[in-house]
C-alpha cells in the first residue's frame, strides 16, 4: 500500500528496515493529524459561534443535488480517462464495503451521541 505514496522503483530498493521505519513515521505521521484535526476544530467552531457566524445545516434538496452531480461527474471523468475509471471502480466498491458497517456500528450511536443533552 505504501508503494502508492512513493516511487515504487524507490521503494523496493530501500531495505526492511528503511520500509518499516517510513511505514511507522507515515502511520504517526497520519494518527497525529486526524488527532490534531479532532483536537483543534471544536475551539476554531466555538470561536466561529462566538464572533457571530450563523451554521445551518445543508437542506436535503441541496444535498441530494451535490451529490448526484458528483455520481454525474464521477461517470462523465471514468467515461472519458480510462485511468480514472479504473480507480472509481475500486474506490466505489470499497467505500459502500464501509458504509454498510458504519450504518450499524457507528451512525446510529453518533446521531444520539450528537443529540444527547451534554453532561
């Protein structure tokens, strides 16, 4: 997998323990910035709150419409470049592996967790 980071000419002429070390550095590397991501984002919100910003959820005429014109522009981009097609076709296949999972194991919880008074 981390071959699609890297030049794989690159790669496969580093030694083990070249590849186990940039492994672990991407993984950490990855781990730390979903981390930062979570850890940041409710204080910039809170601020964004505070100076006067309204949020508002998307209607769901206005989703469903971004999403179709993406499914539409997804096929158009795969009609045309072979490349692409090839890599919608997998992306496609493994994202609705998750989702079905993430409908069971996750939503459900988080939709409460969201709506719960606070403690």
């Amino acid at each position: 997998m981390i071959t699609t980071l890297v030049n794989a000419k690159a790669w496969d002429a580093l030694p083990a323990s070249f590849q186990a070390a940039f492994e672990a550095a991407a993984n950490e590397q990855n781990l730390l910035t979903q981390a930062k991501y979570d850890a940041v984002n409710p204080g910039a919100l809170r601020r964004l709150v505070g100076g006067g910003t309204e949020l508002r959820a998307f209607p769901q005429p206005v989703l469903e419409a971004c999403y179709k014109a993406s499914i539409e522009t997804f096929n158009d981009f795969a009609a045309k470049n072979g490349d692409f097609k090839k890599v919608c076709e997998h992306w496609k296949a493994f994202m609705n592996r998750p989702n079905s999972w993430f409908r069971v194991a996750e939503y459900r919880l988080d939709a409460f967790r969201y709506n719960a008074s606070a403690w």
